[in-house]
C-alpha cells in the first residue's frame, strides 16, 4: 500500500529564471538603470548630502567626500550580486536613490531587493515607489517564485514601506549579524508569485495619474490597496 505523505506540492512546468542582467526599467514618474561610478556617483553624493541619517541602518557609508563615495561605488558595483540600480526621478531629471537586486538565486526563484537608500529629496515620491514598483514587475514577469525584502527590525521606516509596499511580515531573526559594530536582528518580508497580480493592480492604481488631485495629493493610499493582498502584517507597527 503507498503511504500517504505530504512532501509538498510540485511546481509545474517550473524552469529557473534568468538572473538580472542590468537592463534599464523605465516608467512614468522614475528611470532606472545600471548603477555607475562615472555617471551618478557625484549627483547621488550631492543628493545625499543633505543627511548622514539616510546611513543609519546601512552597512555603509556615510561617505566624507565625493572621491571616496565614487571610489566606493566603483569597487561595490564590480560584480552582479548585488546587482545596483540608479533610481531618476522624472519630475527633476536628477538621480536621486540607489537600490538593487541581491541573493539572486534562479535554481530557487528567490531575489531579494535590498541596499535602498533614497534620498530625501526622493522619499515619498511618485518616483520612489514606481522605482519599487518596477523592480518587482521584472522579478516576477521574469519567472520568480519570491521576492524578498530584509531590513534591521529597528528601522521602523523600512518595515512601514516594505507593509505599504504588499509584502507580508514573515518573522524576526534575532541577533542575525553584526553592523558597523551593532547588533543587527533582522525582519523578513516577501511578496510571493501568487500574489503579484493583485499587487501589480493595486500598484497600477495608486500610480495612476487619476489617483492625484490637482495639488499631487493621492487619493487612495497604496497601503489601503495592497491590505487586500497582505497575508501577515508587521506586528511592530500595531503595539
């Protein structure tokens, strides 16, 4: 008689995905592409300059001169994992954020986004999250199962935007690692495959230009859309 055992359902048909490759995602409020020393190096460190607070929870930076930041960012996007973006906001023309993909793992359909720093002239714009927005449609129109998105569970700002974003709270990893010489626990999320096309309607209708007054304030809070998708809700923004 065959046992009956639960290993789990098979993924059908299931072929890894292409790794990224750096190709640029364009859209109507942002532009991104391929980060590069030479070409946005210094407008990002002139955008950046305004607060060293952007730096807090970052195993980087703050950086003390343009030179050292471009020296950085030369060394840092050397490889494809991470793989760096630049983030432009339409609106000013200027580069004014950096993100990328990281944990690029194809055999698994897992990829991770991660090394966000927006600056201030950049937070809480259309472009912002159009840029998040842009980031997970490739992942996911590419082939990806997971799309995760880990930050220090003291960095209540990430955990808010990563909640706003549709990512479901996944848990807490204690004492995960040590950065700039503090304690690090780590908070999980991700967005799964299954739950994209209710997230990618709700993206499309918070960035829709009718989803703005005439004064660029939203009428609908992408929050309230991505609630309808959300499996689990951080609770360190309920206490």
């Amino acid at each position: 008689m065959a046992e009956d055992r639960d290993i789990g359902a098979p993924v059908a048909g299931w072929q890894p995905p292409p790794a990224p490759r750096g190709e640029a995602l364009d859209g109507r409020y942002a532009r991104l592409e391929r980060l590069s020393a030479d070409r946005h190096a210094a407008d990002l460190f002139k955008a950046n300059s305004v607060s060293d607070a952007i730096w807090d929870f970052l195993p980087y930076g703050p950086f003390a001169s343009s030179a050292a930041y471009h020296r950085w960012m030369r060394e840092t996007t050397a490889g494809d994992d991470p793989l760096f973006y630049a983030i432009q906001n339409r609106d000013s023309g200027q580069w004014q954020g950096v993100a990328s993909y990281l944990r690029i793992t194809p055999q698994a359909g897992s990829i991770e986004v991660g090394h966000i720093n927006l600056s201030p002239a950049l937070q809480r714009t259309r472009a912002a999250t159009e840029a998040m927005y842009l980031m997970m449609q490739w992942a996911f129109e590419a082939g990806y199962r997971r799309y995760e998105w880990k930050c220090d569970a003291r960095n209540l700002a990430s955990r808010r935007a990563a909640q706003r974003l549709g990512f479901s709270y996944e848990g807490t990893f204690r004492q995960a690692t040590v950065v700039k010489g503090r304690n690090r626990d780590t908070a999980w999320f991700a967005v799964i495959d299954a739950e994209w096309p209710g997230l990618k309607e709700a993206f499309r209708g918070w960035l829709s230009p009718a989803n703005f007054d005439a004064d660029g304030r939203q009428i609908e809070r992408l929050g309230d859309l991505t609630r309808l998708v959300r499996v689990a809700d951080d609770p360190a923004l309920h206490r």
